[in-house]
C-alpha cells in the first residue's frame, strides 16, 4: 500500500518540457510544478465529471419498450399509448358478442297455436254474424298475432345473424374501457334500427291496403251487398263500414283506416239486411282491451291482451264459444318491459322482444385479436448504465486538446444534412396535452400518418354533429290532403256510388285520400328515420382528420338517405305486384255475377281498352261525365288533365299529375259541377307553379319520397369538441437531440485520438521490422513478450491490454444486440416497388392514399346471372296471353285446377323476376357508385378478402330486405282475408232468390285438408303444377320439373320446355320449388372481376414506410466502442496499476520472522 500511496503523491501526467541543460533545481521546479497541475487537474477533472453526471441525470428520453405476445394481463398493464397491432384487423362480432332474445310470452302461448285458432274459427258460418262480433274476426286477428310472431322472430333472427356477421375493424388492441364503450354504442344503434324497419313497413303496407280499397272476405271494412239489375245480372253492391264516433259523429272505413269499437260477443246470427251499427242490446261480453276496426290486422294491433292474462275473463269468453277446450291465461308476472294494457302495436314496435340477453367478452375479443407484440415509448431519466457508458466515452476527450475538438464539432454542426430519400433514422415521440382543434389541425397536416389523439368520449350520437332537414314536396303541406278538402270531394257517400268510377266526384277523393296517406307516411318515416340516425352513435377511438370525417359522415348521410329511400319504393313494388298478381277485390271496381248460374262467378265491369288481368297498366282518364242510371252511354263533360284511374288506386294515382291543381281556375270549374258546389266559398288555394313543374307525374314524386331537397350541416368542431382528446401524440422520424450528438463525437474524438495513436506506432513498428528484414522474426517476439512479464511496467502494459480487450468485447455483446426501431421511407412508390416491399414487410408496411374514398366502380366488376326462368319465354307477356286464352277462366276450369289462375301465377312469377333483378342491379349500381374507404393502401389479398365480406353481406341483407317485404305483404294480404277476383281463397255462397240488398255471405275455400279460412297458403297438386288460396302461393311451391317438361308445360309445342342441359351448371334442381329460388333473387351466381392496378392507381399513395425491430447494430455497435475507447484506455490502466501495485506489494511484503532470523 506504501509503494501505491507514492505513485499517487508523485503522479505526474505531464512531461517534462526542459531540456538536458536545465540545471537540477530548474528540473525539481518543472516537476513540482507538474505535479501540482496534475493534481488540479484531477480536481477539476472530477469536477467536471460530477457536472456531466448531474446533467446527463436530470435529462430524460423515449426508450422503445417491446413486449413479445403480450397476455391479455400484461396487456391491461401497458400504458395508454401502447400500440399493439392485432394479428387480425377483422373481427365478425359473433366471435366474441352472443346476444339471445327472449321474445312476449304470447308468442309461445296458447292464443297463437292452431288449437286456439280454430275453436274461434267459425268456417262457412263467419260472415253471418255483424262485423262487430268477436266470433267473426276472432281467428283472423289471432292468426295476424301468429304472423307477426312468426315474422317478428324471424326478423329478429335474420338481424341478429346479420349482425354476427358484421365485420369489427380493429388494427390495434383497444384498452377494454373503449372496447365495451364502442361495442355498447354498436348494439344500441342495432336495437334502436332492427325493430324500426319492421314497424314503417308494416305501416305502409297498413296504408296501401286502405289507399287501394281492397275487400276482406269478412266484410270488416266494407260490406257487400246483391242487388239485381235485369237480364239475369246481379250486382255485388259496396257500402262503406260505418262505426260510431262519438254520439253524433261516425267513421267511415272509406276515409280512415284507425276506426274503431269495443269488441263484443253477440247474442245474434244472420243478419239480413245491412246494419252499420252494431246491435249493442244482444250484447253478451264485452272483452276488455279488445276492440274492432276495419280490418283484422288494424284489430289486433289497436287492441290489447288484458283479458287474456285474466283467468277468469278468459274462462268468461271461452264459455261464449263452441268448444269444450281449456285454455290458460298468460301470466302477469312474466312482464318485464311492457305493461298489461300495452297495445300489440307497441309491442311490434319492438320487434315483439321482451328481454334482449348480450354477453360480450373482452377475453375472446383478445383472443381472436391476438396482438404479436406490443410496442410503447418509455419516458424516464438516463440510467445510472447511459451515463456511466457515457462518461466512460468522454475521458479520453477531457485529455485532448480542446482546440482539436470544438474544430470537429462546428464541422459536424454545420455539415449538411442527407438528401437520401431511404434514411435510416430513429422513430421519436411528443405528446401534447389538451390540444385546441386549431393545433389539432396543424399537427394533422405535419404528422397526418403518424398522429394520434385518444378521444375522451369515443362513441357519440350522429346529432351531436349533424343537422338534417328534408324539404317535402308542396303537396305534403297543401290545402289538397288536408281533412277540410277531402272531406269536400267526398260529397256524400251514396249520391256518389251512383257517378261511374272514372268520374271525378266518385273517384278523385281516393286519389288525394291515398296522397294524403302517403305524405303522412313518408314524413312520419323520414322523422322516424332522422331521429333513428341521428341516435346512431358515430364511434371515433381516436380523433380523424376534417376530410377523412367529412367523407365518412357524408358517405354515411348518402347511404341512409338512399337505404330510406329505397325501403319505401320497393314495398310500394311488391305490393303493387303481389296485388296484381293475387288479382286483389277492390271497391274500385263493380262486380256482378249471373242469377241463373249453377256456379257464382265473378265478372268485373270493364272500363278500360285493355284487361287488368293480363296488364296493370291499364289506364283512364278522370272527369266529369253524364249519363243514365246503367252508365253504358255517358257524355263527357270535362276531363281532368292528365288525371288518370288505373287498374288499382295506386297505379292510376303514380301515372297522374296535379296540372289542374296548380291552377285555381280548373279546380273552380270542378267545383261547379259537385252536387253542393262551394261556389264564392270556395277557399281552398292551389299549388304554386314556382315551386314544381305542373306536368311532373306523381311517381316520380313518390320515387324520392316526395322530398324535393335535403339539407345538412356537419360541424368538425362538435366533433371535436365532443371527442375532446386530453393529448395528442405523434412520431416523427429525426436524428438524436443535439446533447446526446455532441457527448457523442466527444467520445468517437477521444476514442479515435487513442485508438489512432496506437494503430499508427503499431504501423511503424511493423515497418521499421519490414525495413531491417525482421518482419516475422519481430512479430514472434511481440507475442512471446505478451505473455512475459519481466519488469513490472511491462506487467502493467498485458493487464491493461488484457482488460481493455476482456471490457470491450463485453460490451460489443451486449450492445450489438440491443433492439432499435428503424422506420424507412419510400416517396411516391410504383406498383412494382410496393409489391416487393410487400414481400418483405407486409406485418410493417404502411402507405397512406391520397385518395381514402375510392369508388367501386373504378376498379370493381360484378356480374349477377340469374336463373334461366327469368330469361325465358314463361315470363313474357306473349306466354300470359297464351294460357288466358279467351278469358272466362272459371267457366273453363275448375277453382283446383291451375290453369283456373295459370295468368295470375305467370304474372307473378314474372313480376318476381323483375323485381329482384331490379333489387339486385339497383344495388349493385349503388354499391358501385358508392365509395370503398380506406385510408391506407391495402394488399390485394386482403383488398380481395374484403371485398369478398362486403359481397357476402350485401348478398345476404339484399336478399332479407326483399324477402322480409315479400312475407310481410303475404302475411297482412293472408290475415286480412282480402279476396281474389280468382275467387280462389273465398266464395260467395248462393241464395236462393236475389232481393235488393240482401247481405252478401262468403265462405273459405278448402284444398285438400287445408282450408284458406285458416291459412293462405294452402295449395295442392294439380298436375305437376300448384292451385292455392292465392296464384302467388300457388307458383311459389310450384317445383321446376314441369318447366323442364314440355308435355307438362305446354303439350301443344307453341312455346318451348327449358333446356335440361342447364341444370348441369345449376346450384338448383328438379325438385326445388320457386320460393326456394327466390329466396336467392333468383340469382345462380356472381362473376366478380377486381382489377387490383385500377384500385392502387386511385388510391395514390404519396409515401410508403415500413419499420423494423433492428437488434444487430454492428455499425452503431463499432461506434460506441470507438467513443468509448479513450475513456476504457484511461481506466483500464489505472485499474492495471492499481492492480498490479497492489500484486507487488503483497509479493515483496518482508517477512518479520525472516528478518528476525537474519539479524
């Protein structure tokens, strides 16, 4: 210890500048002046350090924190800005949501099994008893609740299985908080539209049904009556079904389609003649919370289930009805969300659901997500290992001249910067705290790829930001619909059945009575439809760009718009053709049979040059006329431009314009001519010609939903203010900060200064060996003195080589393999390039579009092929002429025959072709015409798999939107008993004698064991073909073999079988029924053609980059090692002197006893 005490008092780290003539007191003053700048210099030296130190501590920095397959526990204990990519950005949300229904008990009750609905069933006997008995209606208002179970169920089915498929996008792992928050906002939005689409298209279909005036079987909403007319001709004579409203008021079914009475039994059979009110003294029970409207499905909708979950008022009414069967009320207990007085409209309303049962779980949501590492910026304090790394690295240039340094770090500073397009460079990360919208803004036009700003509310109802207001046609708010004029053109209800229906006094009040209905519909929808999609929650994890929100909320306004739009058009389609082709009884129209026929067939008075069975677009023009008492020969008196009767209400009504209305003149001049003109009263204003052209037919009013404009105001700064983000973080690309550059150099100068000097005396050692021919021989001596350590200064030199390499490679090891994140830039890259750069980055590659809506159309082609039925010559208007032949159907055939109602199933059929072509090229033109968005470039692959998704989806809601219309429409036409001028689901029953208004009385038809008073789609075989209750039912459960049979088809030749070589090709066969066709669209496939260049060259990516974990840093590694080179060298040889003092003193220790001895 003495001798390492001596080396440190005597330490000297300069040498001697004196020459050999310096004088011995000259050379001690040197030395001792040495010696004390030695020590201030490590004084100052240690000061220096300590400052370095405090400096380097009280500094932090972003560390890359990488955690491998991270568990779902491990996940929750990141922080919030970790990004963790899922290995599956598409999530179906059956994969981690399950959601069960549990549907009103009086779905699963007695009240809709066929048990129940045959004991209130009263068959041929139903139309004898008034139309305010329950023993009436009773079984066709169970059977409309049965319906709307059945379609209720399946409606919520299709909904929930749809949803399931729906894709949930998530590129990274979401913290569970927002998971749940963006899920809960999704299945609300869900249950808020599922049950709503149902409820305003049954209403529709409510309104078309009484717009249009077509009959029931059992006479609820209007009566019929014979009155003969000579010649053996007996009239079917119409009359309005009039309830009472109040004590001197009534209701009229001809006018309102909500008139209603309490529901009673009634101690009466057989009423002879027509009565409107209803006999309240042979009253028996009065069933509480039932009442009775003009038709079944108004009944029970307007009607409530208070008396069925009473016991004893169930027993009370069943002891009133022929049966000896026990039935048991519902229980009162089970009522969960409605009450025991809640309309069945409102419980519709709902989708008939009593309890929605979700479980949603995160765990599997993790699970399928399956993040392959998580990634985060640690921001702490440099480590005790950075600094000492550091200090260790500037030693060496702490000795150096200072001069030397400061020159190569201002030729550093100012050296300029790389052009390389492909820079290699560190990934860095900000964060700022509570941005305004305006910093927003500016940090999204810098770091538009690289930003991110955590909304604090991550889901937000659509009205949060957006205003909507639709602007409806002028007749929507004119005089025109109003009660006031409809109930003028009424005039009275029986002078006016006495004018032909084509007369303007008998027949314009319809037309404005269904104008009127279809402006209220189509405004109570839009109002539904606003209200449902601004509830819609617009979910927004993380705050997007002005543009990107714009384009997403614009493209979703459309989609609604279009979605609204669309469901109202085309239940008007279905309905239309399902009413023509069922061949629906209407008021419209006067129907007579003969007296002297041993079979009551129907005959329709014709008015018009061509025939509404074979076409619906028959048309005549309405006006005023005069003429006798039989109307075979009027004069015509003045004709209503371009105001037309059609084959239905509906049809005659879409072919028309409002012309005369829009001048007060023509509608003075009609008035003049009504039984009771207003004259100088005449108050009622017309339409305004600035607003809408005259001549606009009224189809194309009702084709865009008699709106004329749409307004909507977005506002990104509720958005934001609503997403309101508590910070924004970005990464950028640069280099390190100026500190750790410069402390940096400081050690490569100190390093290199070292490392130089000693490669260049190694260089001229080796020379001067190479010069005196000792190359080899010198090289040998150099090894072997290595390892011979003679003096102790040389001891000192191995130690310290020694230790210098053994620290060295130390760290090389542990330093070459430290990950790094390296993000790589491509500026405006080709096809080719990203498809290379796909190869080997496809988990990293990111490449922003400059365009993030693209349309499909510009690089999408889809092709549907339809079955060939809809492209052969059995949907052709020559096929239906053939097979009506010369008409008088019923006298040719029997009613079980198909051929009775062949025209009505082709026509059917045809116009199901039609429509669904027109359903399915509609939305494929939408689907084209809308844009694909996505603001990054995806691969073809996964562009493709996409694609496929949004096919297979849209295949699948566009097939259940028709169908649900389609079965709706079927239900209600089926439950209302509406008849058919077929006469194929109830007939009239003969009388004896014909007196004037005698009460008409009609009875079910039976097929087989089926009888149409029960259900509606009772049919049978005829052949290899179908005859039912109603053509369409007839020719949907008609099976292909006979089209592929030219005996059965048309044994004549004059129109040709089916190619069976087509079947080859088919998915259908022999044995599939027509339903089962439709319920595909009548489509056998889709040829789809993505051109994958088109889709690249719209999207446009400005810049692709693509990052990677390097942790082989060799260039980095050889780097540190140089910077750390001169400190080591300062080190290791003060650790080697040290050692090797400490190694000498304990060798040349003396030894007492030794001493001893020698004295």
């Amino acid at each position: 210890m003495l001798s390492l005490k001596n080396y440190f008092v005597n330490l000297n780290i300069f040498e001697s500048s004196t020459d050999s003539t310096a004088t011995d007191e000259e050379k001690e003053h040197e030395c001792r002046s040495n010696i004390i700048s030695t020590r201030i210099f490590f004084i100052v030296f240690i000061i220096v350090l300590v400052e370095l130190t405090i400096i380097m501590k009280t500094r932090s920095r972003d560390t890359l924190i990488i955690v491998e397959n991270p568990s779902e526990d491990q996940f929750i204990n990141l922080p919030s800005d970790a990004h963790c990519p899922c290995s599956r950005i598409s999530l179906s949300y059956g994969e981690f949501i399950s959601i069960q229904i549990r549907f009103h008990q009086i779905c699963s009750s007695d009240f809709i099994s066929d048990r129940w609905i045959k004991t209130i069933n009263f068959g041929s006997n139903t139309t004898y008893f008034s139309a305010s008995n329950f023993r009436k209606e009773g079984s066709a208002i169970f059977q409309s609740l049965e319906s709307f179970c059945r379609l209720s169920k399946d409606y919520a089915i299709q909904s929930i299985d749809s949803f399931n498929k729906d894709l949930f996008i998530s590129q990274e792992v979401l913290k569970e908080s927002v998971f749940q928050s963006q899920i809960n906002g999704t299945i609300h939005q869900f249950q808020l539209l599922s049950p709503s689409g149902f409820s305003i298209q049954l209403e529709l279909i409510q309104k078309l049904t009484a717009g249009n005036r077509f009959l029931s079987a059992l006479q609820t909403n209007y009566m019929q009556s014979y009155v003969p007319w000579g010649n053996n001709i007996v009239l079917i004579q119409v009359h309005n079904q009039v309830f009472p409203d109040g004590e001197h008021s009534s209701c009229s079914c001809r006018i309102r389609i909500d008139c209603n009475i309490e529901s009673m039994i009634l101690n009466e059979f057989e009423q002879p003649n027509i009565d409107y009110y209803p006999p309240y003294g042979k009253m028996l029970m009065k069933i509480p919370g039932m009442v009775h409207s003009c038709l079944p499905v108004n009944t029970i909708l307007l009607s409530t289930l208070e008396c069925f979950y009473n016991q004893t008022c169930l027993n009370d009414l069943v002891s009133l009805l022929p049966t000896t069967e026990a039935f048991t009320a519902m229980s009162q207990f089970e009522q969960t969300r409605y009450e025991l007085n809640s309309t069945i409209q409102t419980i519709i309303d709902n989708l008939m659901i009593e309890e929605w049962v979700i479980d949603i779980s995160y765990k599997k949501y993790y699970e399928q997500c399956a993040p392959i590492s998580c990634t985060y910026f640690k921001n702490d304090k440099y480590d005790w290992k950075f600094v000492l790394t550091q200090l260790i690295g500037l030693l060496g240039c702490i000795i150096m001249v200072c001069s030397f340094i400061i020159q190569n770090i201002v030729k550093f500073i100012r050296r300029r910067p790389s052009q390389n397009t492909e820079s290699i460079s560190y990934l860095q990360q900000k964060t700022i705290h509570q941005p305004s919208e305006f910093q927003f803004k500016e940090l999204e036009k810098i770091y538009s790829s690289n930003l991110y700003c955590s909304c604090s509310t991550v889901s937000m109802n659509y009205s949060t930001f957006i205003m909507i207001e639709p602007y409806f046609h002028q007749i929507c708010s004119s005089d025109l619909i109003s009660d006031a004029w409809i109930n003028y053109i009424k005039g009275d209800n029986i002078l006016n059945d006495y004018f032909p229906i084509f007369d303007y006094r008998n027949s314009g009040v319809f037309h404005f009575q269904l104008l009127s209905l279809l402006c209220q519909h189509s405004q109570q929808t839009v109002n539904i439809s606003i209200k449902t999609f601004l509830q819609t929650q617009f979910l927004s994890s993380q705050v997007i760009s002005q543009n990107r929100f714009e384009t997403k909320v614009n493209s979703s306004i459309n989609d609604w718009k279009s979605e609204t739009i669309d469901q109202f058009l085309q239940t008007i389609k279905i309905f239309q053709a399902v009413s023509h082709g069922n061949q629906l009884m209407s008021q419209q129209f006067h129907y007579y049979i003969y007296s002297n026929d041993t079979k009551m067939n129907l005959e329709v008075k014709k008015y018009f040059n061509c025939s509404c069975i074979l076409s619906s677009s028959c048309l005549i023009s309405i006006g005023l006329y005069e003429g006798d008492l039989s109307w075979e020969f009027y004069m015509t008196l003045f004709i209503v431009p371009n105001f037309f009767l059609g084959c239905s209400q509906i049809e005659g009504l879409m072919k028309s314009t409002l012309e005369c209305f829009y001048h007060l003149s023509c509608m003075i001049k009609l008035d003049r001519y009504f039984d009771f003109p207003l004259g100088s009263s005449f108050n009622f204003s017309n339409l305004n010609q600035n607003l809408n052209p005259p001549n606009e037919i009224i189809e194309s009013i009702i084709n865009r939903l008699m709106i004329d404009s749409w307004t909507s105001n977005i506002s990104f700064s509720s958005y934001y203010n609503t997403c309101s983000p508590s910070s924004c973080t970005y990464q950028y690309i640069s280099r390190n900060d100026l500190f750790f550059v410069i402390t940096t150099i400081l050690g490569i100068c100190g390093g290199l200064s070292l490392g130089l000097k000693l490669l260049t005396l190694i260089i001229l050692r080796f020379i001067e060996n190479i010069i005196n021919n000792n190359c080899f021989n010198g090289f040998i001596t150099m090894i072997k003195n290595l390892f011979v350590c003679n003096t102790e200064q040389r001891l000192i030199n191995r130690l310290h080589f020694i230790l210098l390499l053994l620290i060295l490679y130390l760290i090389f090891i542990f330093s070459a393999f430290k990950p790094k994140l390296v993000t790589i830039q491509i500026i405006k890259p080709s096809l080719s390039n990203y498809k290379d750069l796909l190869k080997d980055h496809s988990n990293s590659l990111q490449c922003s579009c400059s365009q993030i809506s693209i349309p499909y159309e510009t690089f999408l082609n889809i092709e549907p092929h339809f079955h060939d039925l809809c492209s052969s010559q059995f949907i052709s208007d020559e096929w239906i002429h053939y097979i009506y032949g010369e008409g008088h159907l019923s006298r040719r055939f029997s009613f079980d025959d198909y051929r009775y109602s062949a025209p009505g199933q082709f026509l059917s059929l045809s116009s199901l072709c039609k429509l669904s072509q027109e359903k399915v090229n509609h939305t494929l033109s939408h689907l084209l015409t809308s844009y694909f968005i996505n603001s990054q470039l995806l691969s073809e692959n996964l562009l493709i798999e996409q694609i496929e998704i949004i096919l297979n989806r849209l295949q699948s809601t566009t097939s259940n939107s028709f169908l649900n219309i389609l079965n709706l429409i079927r239900e209600m036409i089926g439950s209302n008993m509406i008849m058919s001028k077929w006469i194929t689901n109830w007939e009239y029953i003969p009388q004896g004698a014909f007196s004037d208004y005698v009460y008409v009385h009609t009875a079910p038809i039976s097929y087989g064991e089926c009888n149409c008073g029960l259900s509606f789609k009772c049919t049978q075989s005829s052949g290899d073909m179908m005859s039912g209750c109603y053509p369409l039912e007839s020719i949907l459960q008609t099976k292909l073999y006979c089209f592929y049979d030219q005996n059965c088809i048309d044994s004549n030749g004059n129109f040709t079988s089916l190619n069976m070589s087509a079947l080859k090709k088919s998915q259908f066969h022999l044995n599939s029924t027509i339903e089962s066709i439709l319920n595909n669209l009548m489509i056998e496939e889709y040829k789809t053609n993505l051109l994958y260049e088109n889709y690249f060259n719209q999207c446009q990516p400005l810049s692709c980059s693509y990052s990677y974990i390097k942790t082989h840093d060799i260039t980095q590694t050889i780097i540190s090692l140089i910077s750390l080179y001169g400190g080591l060298v300062i080190i290791t040889r003060c650790l080697a002197i040290i050692f090797v003092k400490i190694y000498q003193h304990k060798k040349n220790r003396i030894n007492p006893e030794v001493l001893q001895q020698n004295i």
